[in-house]
C-alpha cells in the first residue's frame, strides 16, 4: 500500500488525477509479482550468462510496464489525452521498477524475521520420478561427479542431476556449504572439529576453502 501510495504521488504529479493516479499505479503490481517470480530462477552459474538472462528479463518486464501503462491510460482519457512523455521514458521505469523491487524484498525479508514461516518444500527429479521434500528433512547434499545425491534424516538418499551449486542457491538460508562436494543442513549439526563436522553419527569433512566460512558461521576458534 505504501507503494501504491508514493507510485500514486508521482503519477498525480503528471497530471492525473488521484483515482486515475493509483489506477496506473497499481498496473505495476503485475509486473513487480513476475519480477519476483522470474528473477530468483536465474540460477547460471557463468557470469556473462547470467546477465544477458536478466537483461532478457528486465526488457520483458519493461514491454509488459508499457502496454499496461497504455491501456489503462488510454480506457481513463479521452484519445486527445497523451500520455506524459516521462512514462515513455525506459529509464524511468526501469528505475521505478528497481526501486519497487528493492523495498518489496526488503520488507519482505523483514516480515520474515518477525513471522513465523510455514515450512518449505522443494521438489526435483530423481529416477525420473517427482520427488517433494520439506527442506528441514534433508541432511546434507553430496556432490559425486556429474551427479548429486539428496541424503535425509530418515536415512533415504535420492540422485539428482543438479550440482550441488544450484542446490546450495535453492537452499540458501538453513544450509552451508562446507566442502566442494558437501553441503549440509545446520540445523542438523550436532559437532564442529577442526576439520569435520558431526551430523549426529555421520562425520562430514570441512575443506581448507571453506573453514574460514564455518568459522564465521558457528564462531569457532578451533578451526
């Protein structure tokens, strides 16, 4: 609403009048959902991909602002009517569109801290087979090869096909990665040593890249 309301403010600032302003201002709000959608499911891992994926993005976000910028201006005025040439302008709305973005996922990841979060489930393929899981029943991620295998508290393990750095990008919040080939749930961790950490009875090696990473992480001084 706080969006909707400043998005308002500027549009009554060109011109419009205030019903008239949070109409067009509330056309943002498709393309705001998609941007948080589509953006968080770039997961290349080469750079330059990775930003010619988002400009593709950004650029379709841009063509969806305009037409429904168009259309709902042109359904409120009359054809004599133009539509002020600021909200023709790219850049403007590419910076209204990355500050939007902006402030959404920060209050959003705000509201997280103070909200109690259901719990989240992921779903990949393995055997060729849909396979759901709630991400607190998985213990650690092993990379083997071309291959990841999904291990889980009940002693099950799944092959995967994704690497273990895509999974560590899914996973994010609650996993750490600890060593090229492992990946593990905090949660779960019952020791931190020198050189391994302890899932329960299961001994999960720390590599020399990683343990100024799980020092910081368990403020450990033995490491």
């Amino acid at each position: 609403m706080v969006e909707l309301m400043l998005l308002a403010t500027i549009m009554v600032s060109l011109g419009y009048r205030f019903a008239q302003a949070l109409m067009l201002a509330t056309m943002f709000l498709p393309v705001l959902l998609a941007m948080k959608f589509f953006l968080p499911q770039i997961k290349i891992e080469r750079h330059l991909n990775k930003i010619i994926g988002v400009g593709c993005l950004f650029l379709s976000f841009l063509v969806m602002v305009y037409l429904l910028l168009m259309l709902c201006h042109s359904w409120m005025m009359s054809y004599e009517d133009q539509m002020p040439s600021v909200l023709l302008n790219p850049v403007f709305l590419v910076l209204i569109l990355t500050i939007l973005f902006v402030v959404d996922t920060a209050i959003g990841k705000q509201l997280d801290k103070h909200c109690d979060k259901a719990p989240s489930s992921i779903t990949f393929i393995s055997e060729r087979k849909n396979v759901t899981l709630l991400t607190e029943q998985i213990l650690y991620v092993e990379s083997n090869d071309t291959e990841t295998w999904v291990h889980t508290l009940d002693g099950e393990r799944y092959r995967n096909k994704t690497s273990i750095s895509q999974w560590e990008q899914i996973l994010e919040d609650g996993f750490l990665r600890i060593h090229r080939s492992f990946l593990v749930n905090t949660q779960q961790i019952s020791q931190v040593n020198n050189d391994c950490i302890m899932l329960g009875e299961i001994s999960i090696p720390i590599s020399r890249k990683y343990k100024e990473v799980v020092a910081a992480k368990f403020a450990t001084t033995t490491l």
